[in-house]
C-alpha cells in the first residue's frame, strides 16, 4: 500500500451530534499528513519561517466514504503525488485502522508561494530533487485512478 504518513485515534471532540467524525476533522488530519510530506521536501512550517516560501492549497476534492467513530484509530496514506515548477498534487487515502475500510480520501493541488511578495513562484532546484526522488522511489506504490486535478499541472 502506498506511503504511510500519520495514524491518529479519533477523539470526542471531532465527533459530531451523529456520533462520528465531523468532516470538518477529516479535513484537519488530512492537513496534519500533508505537513508531514512537506517537511519530507523541506517546505513544511520551520521551513517557511526561515526562507519565506510555503505552500498554500487552491483546490482540493474530498470523499467520505465510511464512517469513524470515537476511538477509532486511522491511518492515512499519500496514494499519489506530482508536481510541475510550481504545483504540488497529491491524493492521500484514510482507513480506518481495525476494519481497513477506506474511511475518507483527499486531492489537493497546492501552489509554492514566495511569501514576501505574496505570489506564486517556481520551487528550487534542491526541492525540485527531493521531491523527484520521492516519485522515483514510491511511483510503483501510487494509484492515478480516479484523480481529478491531474490536469491542472503545467508539464
């Protein structure tokens, strides 16, 4: 199966009058597992702070697809990822942990931003390398079936 990024147990405070998980929490683990593939390219928080550059989503598409509960524990897993001289795509999967039922997914299509000027700019040629060596060692492991932003990247 893909690349494992986080596993988190679902707390009361993300569930809902439903008594799952609010989507709202989804949202909020799928963002924590991206940070970890940003600080896997050098552009995640710590990153920012120092070199003025970031990422900033612009679009994403989300499925819920089975509930979680509190207590449960998923894991979230990156299923493809992508990118031309300023964009990042990247679609992760979340199961629940015990059953290993698909719980939710998630595609996003980010834009580096240099965050002096407050605009987009093309990634550095160290990023560039760190990220394409990430594709080569995991592209066996990645799905583009079903992706919806594919088409969005300038290559």
């Amino acid at each position: 199966m893909s690349v494992h990024l986080a596993t988190r147990k679902i707390i009361k405070d993300w569930t809902d009058y439903n008594e799952h998980m609010n989507m709202a929490y989804y949202v909020l683990i799928f963002d924590e597992a991206w940070e970890t593939m940003l600080n896997k390219f050098n552009m995640g928080g710590a990153n920012a702070k120092v070199n003025k550059r970031s990422t900033m989503v612009v679009e994403t598409r989300t499925t819920y697809n089975n509930e979680v509960k509190e207590n449960e524990e998923v894991d979230v897993f990156c299923t493809f990822f992508d990118h031309d001289k300023k964009r990042l795509h990247l679609k992760c999967e979340m199961y629940e942990k015990k059953t290993k039922k698909l719980a939710a997914t998630m595609e996003n299509l980010s834009l580096y931003i240099d965050l002096e000027k407050r605009k987009v700019t093309e990634f550095e040629e160290d990023k560039l390398e760190i990220m394409d060596k990430f594709i080569e060692e995991n592209k066996t492991k990645f799905n583009s079936d079903n992706l919806v932003l594919s088409d969005k990247l300038k290559k």
